[in-house]
C-alpha cells in the first residue's frame, strides 16, 4: 500500500501481512496463558508453550511470508528483553 504526501509516495506503515502477523501472535499467546493454567503444562511457563506453539503451528498450518513482518515486529518489540532496573532493583537479594 502507498500514499502520497505533498506529492511524495510512501509506503503504509500497517500493511495486512503486519496485522495477520501481530494477530496471529496475540493468539497463540493468549492460548499459552489459557494452557498454563493446567496442571502438567504449568511447569513449563507460558513463554515455552508460546513458543511450541509457534513452532506447531508453522509446521502444521505455515505462516504466510506477508505476516512475517508482524511476527518479527512483534518479537523484536514487543517479547525483547527489556533492561528492567527498577525491578531488579527493588528485588530482595
């Protein structure tokens, strides 16, 4: 998709594939939230079930090439790890 600004072409900054690949990992993250609740899967951590379930779900359904934008935002952005110094600092030692 593009526009034009003062005569000046530009690509959209949200494309489908991008909101395919945001929905597609809400989803599959708001199931780890679900599955962790049950007793075996629960030791595992919502964050590693999220992760087979990414995997899964690529070798059963394959992710479209457009969503691989949304998926690596996401991933970047969105699941990176973060310098949480006011967290560590407050933790007990």
């Amino acid at each position: 998709m593009e526009y034009a600004v003062l005569g000046i072409k530009r690509k959209s900054l949200i494309s489908p594939g991008w909101l395919q690949g945001i929905f597609l990992t809400i989803v599959l993250a708001i199931v780890a939230k679900v599955l962790v609740t049950l007793p075996f899967l629960s030791i595992m951590g919502q964050l590693v079930i999220a992760i087979l379930l990414g995997i899964a779900w690529r070798a059963i359904m394959g992710i479209p090439e457009t969503a691989q934008v949304g998926i690596s935002f996401f991933g970047k952005n969105a699941l990176a790890d973060r310098d949480h110094s006011a967290w560590h600092a407050a933790k007990p030692a």
